[in-house]
C-alpha cells in the first residue's frame, strides 16, 4: 500500500516490542519494518531501513535514547524519533527534544495516542519536505536570472521589559528553521542580561560573543563561525557574555559589521535586544531591516510604544520598517485593541494570543514551545508570524496571481 508509515521499534524489553507491535499491526496505513532490542542495534538498524519513524525506549543499557536519538538526528535526518518513557518529569522531556525527538510518550500510552502521534509526526515531516523540495527548485530557478541577496535582519524590541519579547525572538526563530526551512540565526542582543540562553538550554560559558572580543580591535570576525552554537531546532545561535560587565567591550561598529556577516549566509538574521536605549541598541535598531516592536495591553507599555514610535519618526525610520506584535492579544484587561490603535495613532501589525501555561511551562524546561506544542494557538500565532516576516505570505499570494512573476528575497536550504 502506498504512503505506509514505516515504523522502527527500540526498546530492550521482548515483551513491549511484541505488544507495540501487535497495535500497530492493526493499522492499514502503517508498517513495522524491524525491532531492535539495543541503541546500538536500533542505530544500525535504521541506517540499514531508512524508516520513517523510530519509536525510541529512552531508558536502555548501553547506548540510551538520547544518545542513539542525537547519533540518528545527525545521520538520519530524514527519520522521526517518537521517544517513549515511563517518567514524564520534564528533563527527560527537554533532553529528548534538544536530541532531535519530534515526540514524547509517557508509558502506558493508548493504542490511540501511540498511532495518532505516529500519524502527526510522519505528515509534519512530509509537509515540510515538500515545502523544502519546492523552495529548492525555486530557487534553483531564481539562482539562474541573478545571485544571491543578503539575508534579512530583524530585530526584536520593545521599550519595556517583561512583555514576551525574548519568547516570541526565540520562537520566532525556531518557526523560520525548522518549519519554513530558512537558515536563521539567532542573536541574544540584550548583551547585559541575555535571556536566550535559559530559553533554549545553552550556557554562554561554553560559547558566545564574548570571545569574539580580543578580534574586535581588529574589527575582523574570523572567528565568529566557530561562536555559533547550533541547536537541535536547525537555528544557529549567538549568546550574550556570560558577565555583563563584558557588554561594554562589544563595540557599536563591530557589531554593525558583525550583523552584516551574518546577513551575508543566513536567510534571517533575529536579534532579541534590549528594552533601553543606548548606542549599542540604536545601532542594532539602524542596521535592521524590521523591527518587531512588542507590546501588551497594559497602559504603561502603551505609554512607552507612543514615545518609541516619535523617536523611531526624529530617526527617519520609514513606517513599514517598525511593525507592532500585540502579545498576550486576548487578555481581558480593560484595554480594547481600538483604544490601544487610536492612542498610538497606528494598526497592530501582528497578535499573539495569551497561553501562559505552555509558555511558562516551555520556558522552565528550555525547550521552546513552538517545539514542544505546535498544536497550540500561540504556535500557530507565531508560525504566521514568522510566515509574515519571511515572505511567504507574499509568495503564497503572489503565486495565485502571477507566478511567471515571484521573486525571493533569500536563498532557500
């Protein structure tokens, strides 16, 4: 039959892949293609199949799901790993994720949501195939006619703290990766107290733009690939020092210079940046293509987002270049949104609903929550958010009236 799921079964328990066998058996559209009762020999086994899904035991002597998990990630990319494990504290839910797993399943699971997480998995990894094999041929097409242009940098602001600014910066960026197959690199531009780090699971002890300091008296950026630290979502990630007196060494020219080289071989360039302004944050501000401005429903960041759209007007910003996210959008907080519209003197550009506990529960664990709960409106907020800022909502459009006349800004993976 064509279209079959063709499923791989690790786990060093006889008696479980028997059982998770015989469920799957029942179902017409799905093939259990081998068992293996090791890491070690699920490994092999997969290289030798290619399934589609490996159903993955986190627990195992030997080679473990994790570590089995993050060696498939990098030689079968291709493959879903759904891990299954009989603890459901949230390490273990942020260990698989940051190995590769696409899914987890806490035991005893039901025939029901064993199959039904199979079937979510399987037609993701199918759609965002087809969206890479169209966006290759495009531009396959497009690299014919002209060179690459360089990628997009937007930058993520807001004049006051605590409205969601680094949530959406980080969400943002892994939507853009890991579903619309752009290559993005995420920069913690809050060089005092960077957030990104926490929200993604990275230590800046291990790497960040701190070491790129002894080049900046050069202004060279040699060494910047080597800084970048790639996360399991498919963006690249530049942290901020892990000691805020290091904010002051990075200097304003070098990071112009180094923006403009990550623009260079990224198709998106997101920058989380601080809620005050200083030189450093005017020139992340002056260097982008957009700016995201946050803003929530409370008066006192409605106060600050009027007095930051005068000084982005004395900054000769041009209006398309600074466009309104209103998070937390359904919060009943006595504010209406054409209140907000009439005192600012502008649309809101883009919403983002309110789900504090999926977002504060992502957040605790260091698994973003576009990875953890795509099903979610907010995930869905932000992924057409992200279609937004890419441009693929433009080329959707464009492509229903004059096909023969669509143009990419970025260069696709």
């Amino acid at each position: 039959m064509a279209d079959r799921v063709r499923v791989l079964l690790v786990d060093d328990i006889p008696e479980t892949r028997d059982h998770l066998s015989k469920l799957l058996g029942f179902e017409d559209d799905i093939e259990v293609v081998g068992a293996a009762a090791s890491g070690e020999e699920g490994l092999q086994m997969a290289l030798t199949l290619n399934p589609d899904i490996v159903l993955m035991d986190i627990n195992m002597p030997g080679m473990d799901g994790i570590a089995t998990t993050e060696q498939l990630s990098a030689r079968l990319p291709g493959t879903s790993v759904i891990m299954m494990s009989v603890q459901g504290e949230s390490d273990y839910l942020r260990s698989s994720m940051l190995a590769g797993a696409r899914e987890f399943l806490v035991k005893p699971f039901s025939s029901d949501e064993l199959v039904t997480s199979i079937r979510q998995v399987y037609q993701r990894e199918r759609d965002k195939n087809a969206r890479v094999v169209e966006r290759v041929a495009f531009q396959a097409r497009e690299d014919a006619e002209s060179e690459r242009e360089p990628g997009r940098v937007v930058t993520v602001f807001s004049p006051k703290g605590g409205v969601g600014r680094t949530t959406i910066a980080v969400n943002l960026a892994v939507a853009a990766a890991s579903e619309l197959g752009k290559k993005v690199v995420l920069v913690d531009g809050s060089f005092q107290f960077g957030d990104v780090g926490v929200l993604l699971n990275l230590n800046p002890k291990n790497k960040s733009i701190a070491d790129l300091i002894p080049e900046m008296a050069a202004g060279e950026v040699e060494s910047l690939d080597q800084v970048l630290i790639s996360h399991s979502s498919g963006i690249q990630v530049l942290l901020a020092p892990p000691s805020p007196e290091m904010a002051e060494l990075i200097t304003t020219a070098y990071l112009r210079k180094l923006l403009e080289r990550l623009r260079e071989n990224a198709d998106l360039v997101i920058v989380d940046s601080w809620p005050w302004f200083h030189e450093a944050t005017i020139s992340l501000l002056d260097v982008s293509d957009l700016i995201l401005t946050v803003l929530t429903l409370e008066i006192t960041n409605i106060k600050n987002i009027r007095l930051f759209l005068e000084v982005a007007d004395q900054l000769g910003y041009a209006d398309d270049k600074v466009q309104l996210v209103l998070n937390r959008a359904d919060s009943a907080l006595g504010i209406r949104v054409a209140d907000v519209e009439s005192s600012i003197g502008r649309k809101i550009d883009h919403t983002v609903v309110s789900d504090g506990r999926s977002v504060v529960y992502a957040l605790n664990r260091g698994v973003p929550f576009f990875l953890s709960n795509r099903e979610t409106q907010v995930s869905q907020d932000i992924m057409r958010l992200a279609r937004r800022v890419t441009g693929e909502v433009e080329m959707a459009l464009a492509g229903q009236t004059q096909p023969a006349a669509r143009k990419s800004r970025f260069a696709w993976r």
